[in-house]
C-alpha cells in the first residue's frame, strides 16, 4: 500500500494502516471523479489513485477469468455425463461394493467369475459397451474368483465390446476346464478381493 504524499503514492505502508489508506483512496477518488487529493497539503495529483485503479482492475479480471473457468469446467462434466451415457460397476467382489455401492451407479452379483462375464455379455446385448477389459489383470481366471467390470450404456449394440466380451468368456472356460477355482481359505480371499480393487480403483475414480 502507498501513502499520499506531495506526489500521492510513493511512500510504502504495510498493515492496517495501509488497508485503512486503500479504502480512503478508493472512496476519495470514486466520490470526486476526478484527480487524487493530498488533503493535508492540499495538493492535486493523480499517480496514486491511478495505481489502485489499476491494482483493482487486475483482481477484478482475475476474478472473472476464475468463475469463467469454473463455468467451462462445470458444463463439461454434464455435458460428458449426457453423452458418455450411465456407467455401471458390475462386481462380484463384496470389498468394491462396500468402498463404492453409494458413490456410483454399481450393480453387486454373488456368483462367481465366468457367470459375472456372462451377466456382462447380457448387458452388452442390450447395447451397454466395455469401458474396461474383463481380462485386464495378470491374475488368470481361475486362481481368483473376483471381478469387476465397468460398462456404459450405450446406443445400440457395440461389435467391439461384444468381441471382446465373448472372446474373454472362451478365454475363462479355457481356463477353467484346465484348473478350477481352489477353494481358498477367508484371508486369501481377502486378498483377492484387495488385488481386484485396486486394478479397478483408478478406472471408477475417472467416472466419478
């Protein structure tokens, strides 16, 4: 801040003396309309009301370009939800269901893995499509009985997302018929459950 001296605006002040001066600067000069006043020496000088003016100008522009930014970004995520279609968490994993049952639209199925990409596949035949790969973890289908898929809704049926899904179903049979799920005990399964989560976790924070 800057007190009015014989050139108005040369003197540094800090604090609340300073804060004090602004707000006369400003009330003085939007009051007269006109040059900056030194009412102690009585002389006439616009440099100091010219720099607040200025300072004012600045943040006021600031402040606008803020609330514009926040505009675009608000009207791009509704604009992205209308377009991109409902997304939906299908899982048959209990940790993902209790960590996102209340923060995403997420349907919870108690079966085991090949019967989750079935219930997939039955969505992609209504016309949702794969927003994630049913196979996409290094995990082979029957050493875990966990999955979670995220799937969109969409406007007809997706030959990419039905390729893929199908293609996923004959991998996990293959699988299957070779080694069956072991019967593990509760705190592998935990860890299942863990290892799942986190292979989905960044896919459902960016639909959030």
């Amino acid at each position: 801040m800057y007190k009015l001296d014989e050139k108005c605006g040369r003197d540094q002040i800090f604090g609340a003396e300073g804060v004090s001066m602004g707000f006369a600067i400003l009330l003085r000069s939007s009051q007269a309309k006109g040059p900056c006043l030194d009412s102690s020496l009585g002389s006439v000088s616009t440099e100091g009301a010219i720099l607040i003016s200025r300072r004012n100008s600045q943040v006021m522009k600031q402040s606008r370009w803020a609330r514009g930014c926040l505009s675009i970004l608000f009207f791009y995520q509704v604009l992205r939800r209308i377009y991109m279609g409902k997304n939906i968490v299908v899982t048959n994993n209990p940790l993902v269901k209790a960590k996102y049952q209340d923060k995403v639209p997420l349907e919870y199925y108690d079966i085991g893995y090949l019967e989750l990409l079935m219930k997939v596949r039955d969505k992609v035949h209504l016309g949702y499509k794969l927003l994630t790969h049913p196979l996409s973890s290094s995990v082979k289908p029957n050493e875990t009985p966990y999955k979670t898929v995220i799937i969109s809704e969409g406007s007809g049926l997706d030959s990419d997302s039905l390729l893929i899904i199908e293609n996923s179903i004959l991998t996990t049979k293959k699988f299957l018929n070779d080694i069956s799920v072991y019967n593990w005990e509760d705190k592998i399964l935990e860890d299942f459950q863990v290892v799942d989560l986190s292979i989905i976790e960044p896919a459902i924070n960016k639909i959030l």
